[in-house]
C-alpha cells in the first residue's frame, strides 16, 4: 500500500470517527452537543486541509473526490462553529446537518480511495 493510499485511509478513518463523535452526543443535553460541535468544527477544519494538500497531487477523479469531501468538512466546521450562538431549538438540528456532511465527506474519500486502487489496478495490467 502506498503513502497516498495510507494517508487516504487515515483520512477516510479520521472522518467515520468524527461521524461517531458526532452521533454519540446527539440523544445528550444541549449543552454537550454544542461542546462537541465547537471540537467538530475544528477537527473538520483539520481534515480538510489535509484533504487539500492531499489532493494536489492526485488524479482527476481522485482529485475531484478529495476536493468535494474538503468542501462538506469546510462547510461542516464553519455551520458547527455556528452553533455556538444557536438558540436551544435548533442546536439538535445543526448536529444532525453536521452528522450529514460528515456522512457525505467520508462518502467521498471511500469513492477517492476506491478511484485511486482502480486506477492503481488498470497500471498493473
């Protein structure tokens, strides 16, 4: 397995345990999913840098998987930071939309890392 293939799966991993993070806290008080969105939002600030960097130096289709997941996370962070300041009545709905996209960015990187064997497979042959 290669390097990018590794980052990719840690990348893919480090998103499915935000997703968990996520969806643990949201049967809990309000106060403790806005504590969890706030350490979200930075956690899916991180991976969509990484995925960023990451992205530049991959395939078309790689790429564009890349670059989509790091838009939701991005988006993702700025709504959980958002949330700080949301009122009672709508902090659940901001953590299910964050559990979404998070859903939707580890959708992503499983499609980016499935394109990149694909690709690694047609080499081979």
């Amino acid at each position: 397995m290669s390097t990018v293939d590794k980052a990719l799966e840690h990348a893919r991993k480090d998103a499915q345990a935000l997703h968990k993070k996520i969806q643990a806290t949201t049967a809990k008080d309000h106060a403790a999913i806005r504590a969890n969105l706030q350490s979200s939002a930075d956690a899916a600030s991180v991976l969509a840098l990484s995925l960023k960097t990451l992205a530049q130096s991959q395939q078309a289709d790689t790429k564009q998987h890349l670059r989509d997941a790091a838009t939701v996370l991005e988006t993702a962070a700025k709504d959980a930071q958002a949330a700080g300041s949301a009122s009672e009545a709508t902090i659940k709905v901001k953590n299910t939309a964050m559990l979404a996209r998070i859903r939707s960015a580890t959708q992503q990187l499983s499609h980016a890392l499935a394109e990149k064997r694909g690709a690694a497979q047609l080499v081979k042959r």
